[in-house]
C-alpha cells in the first residue's frame, strides 16, 4: 500500500528556518472529491431538486472535470464501491488517471448500526461493522490507496445518563484494531465530527481524533503493523472536515496543525460552514474564506502534501459547477497565501509587542481589491 510518510509534518522549525520553508514549499493542490454527492440525497424536509443518478452517470460527469483539475474520488463501500462494480471503478481509473483516493466503510446508515457500528452493544451487529470494515480496508489495499476514511457517524449517543461511555470507546478502538490487524499496512483516517446524525458522536473532535489514534495503535498487534508504528509512522491518522470542526467551535488553523503537530494528517475535507448549526457542506469559500485562507497557510507552513478533497452537498447547483466553484476558490486562496511578505509576518507573530495591529492591516490591504487606494502601511521596526 501507498503508505504517504507524515513523518515530516513532526518538523520543528526556527523562524528563520520556518521563512526559508515558506518562501520555498508550495502545496500542491491535488483535488478529490466524494462521489456521494454527485447524486442528491434524500432529505427530511424536501424532495430532489436533480434526478438521481447511478454510479455510472456520476463517474462519467467525474471524468468530464479531469482536465479542470479533478484528480481522485472517494467512494463508500458498499453502496458506491463493490465486488459487483469494481473493475467499472478500475476501468474509470485507468481511462481517465482519475484515482481512487479511498474506500470508505459505510458504517453510519444501515438499520443494523442503529445503535452504532464499532461500538455497537449488540454482538451481532458489532460483528458485522468488523467485518465491512476489514472488507473496506482490503479494496485499499487492493487499490493501493493512501489511506482508508472511517467516519463513527452512528457511533455515539443522546443521552449519557447510565452510558458505559468508556465501554463504548473501546468497544469502537478495540473493533478497529481488530480490523486494521486483520489487514496490515493500511492507514486509517479517522473523520471526526461532533454531532449529527447522533445527538454526540464518539470521538468527534479533532483531539479525541489524536487520543483514538493513540489508544487503537497501542492495541495492534501484527507485525508488520508493529513494525511501522516502530518506524515512527501513524497508522490511525485523521480526516478532518472544515464543515465538522466549525459545527464544534474548532478553529480550523489551530486544529489542522495539531494534527500536524502529531504528523497525523492523513487528509483534508474542505467545504464552507456557519459556526455549529447543521452540517451545511457548502462550496469552499461560499463563507469565511479568510479561514481558508489562514488553513492553508498552516499546512503550507508545516508541509502538508496530501489530497484536499472535496466534500460538499450542492443542493441547488450542478455537481460539476460546485466542484469548479470549489477548486477555484482553494487555488485562489492558494495564490493569495503564496504572495504574502512571509518574512514580515513571521517577525510580527515573533514580535507582537513591536508589531501591534501590524497584521491584520497586513491581511486588509493583501486582500483589497485595490489596495492602492488605502493609506500606506508604516513598515515594520525590525531594528
């Protein structure tokens, strides 16, 4: 398996060395997307405005938006992805270079997780998310993905009154374990996300994020498993999505480089979000693109080199129209971050007792349409 080494996120730098990296490191821009939202869901409250479409249709509209930029998907298993349509998926791959980026156990929507999967009380059902999950992790490595999604979307509760809360947690680290030890060598990213569809979701930030992987690496038990983590490799990595962290009052810089920080960002999702409210999975930029803009500089500044992928829910638009919307606000924000005086900046956050309200003018003006039209921001006293 394709196994992206975050070693390197770990790196500390000295200002001059973090300069130096920021005038020289430039991400690169790889663009997945899931293939769930090219056909519209179901909704509580109102009916499809876009007919349905079958896995097919949606990968032919996939392999329409390779030259703008379109270079992975990522599908669930196994609605999306299966034994019964796999070499379509193979086939798509190999007429377009359009990779599969992930398959993702599909364990949040089946009546049998209705009380959750990994951590399901219910033996049973418990089993069986086990299972679909090891079935997922070996299409990984069948098609040699970087990493495979698990997103404990049913995993979780309304009312904690008398919940064994810590069973449930092991019951879901232990369940992944196993899974990862029956297929080794394949990286999990876990997605964390705080609520909905469960009133609290079992490890929904992206710090509960960092201890799950901590507590399911100290549980594997096979060797080659063993010899990675020995390694200093991450083995559960996470996944952490704009939308989600917003909807948990997360600020998406400080989160994003924690998981850096722990060299355990396995991928990103990126849409656009109020803070909490429901999850919106608007197009990247539709609000706040100044967090986007401040995201990307984090993972510019410690060297993130994976996927960004696309995860959104364009209700009202074409799928591909969304999709170009968001690529082109990432690559503008990108262009944006790209220009900046990194020198000053990193000599202001250094220096803030000598740099007072230096930055934020800073930002005003490299954000101005026309910031010729401003008064002239007084230099730094670097002296």
């Amino acid at each position: 398996m394709a196994l992206r080494d975050l070693r390197p996120q770990t790196i500390r730098r000295t200002p001059e060395e973090l300069v130096r990296h920021l005038q020289t490191f430039q991400l690169d821009l790889k663009f997945s997307a899931g293939i769930w939202f090219f056909s519209p869901p179901a909704s509580r409250f109102h009916d499809r405005y876009k007919p349905v479409l079958d896995i097919p249709a949606r990968l032919e509209i996939a392999a329409k938006l390779k030259d703008y930029g379109l270079a992975g998907l990522e599908a669930h298993y196994p609605n999306e992805i299966n034994e019964d349509n796999l070499d379509l998926w193979k086939q798509f791959s190999r007429d377009t270079g359009i990779r599969i980026v992930t398959v993702i156990p599909l364990l949040f929507y089946d009546e049998q997780f209705e009380w959750g999967s990994l951590s399901n009380p219910i033996p049973a059902r418990r089993r069986a998310a086990i299972d679909r999950t090891i079935r997922a992790l070996q299409l990984n490595k069948e098609l040699d993905t970087e990493f495979a999604v698990v997103w404990p979307g049913i995993d979780g509760y309304e009312i904690a009154f008398g919940t064994d809360l810590r069973a449930a947690r092991d019951r879901f680290a232990e369940g992944l374990a196993e899974a990862m030890d029956a297929v080794p060598g394949v990286r999990v990213a876990e997605e964390p996300k705080p609520y909905e569809p469960r009133g609290h979701i079992l490890y929904g930030t992206t710090s509960e994020g960092i201890l799950l992987g901590l507590k399911v690496e100290a549980l594997l038990k096979h060797p080659e498993n063993r010899a990675l983590l020995a390694q200093g490799h991450a083995l559960v990595a996470l996944n952490p999505e704009a939308g989600h962290m917003l909807m948990g009052y997360e600020d998406m810089p400080y989160s994003y480089g924690l998981a850096m920080e722990y060299g355990r960002l396995a991928h990103t999702h990126w849409n656009s979000q109020p803070l909490g409210n429901y999850d919106q999975d608007l197009n990247v930029g539709a609000l706040s693109p100044e967090a986007t803009e401040a995201t990307l500089y984090t993972l510019k500044m410690y060297g993130y080199d994976g996927w960004f992928g696309l995860d959104i829910n364009p209700v009202r638009m074409p799928v591909d129209t969304a999709l170009k919307i968001s690529m082109d606000a990432l690559r503008a924000a990108n262009d944006r971050i790209n220009n900046l005086d990194h020198e000053a900046i990193i000599w202001a956050t250094e220096h803030p007792d000598r740099a007072r309200g230096w930055l934020e003018a800073y930002l005003v003006r490299a954000r101005a349409a026309h910031p010729d039209r401003l008064p002239p921001l007084p230099s730094l006293d670097r002296g």
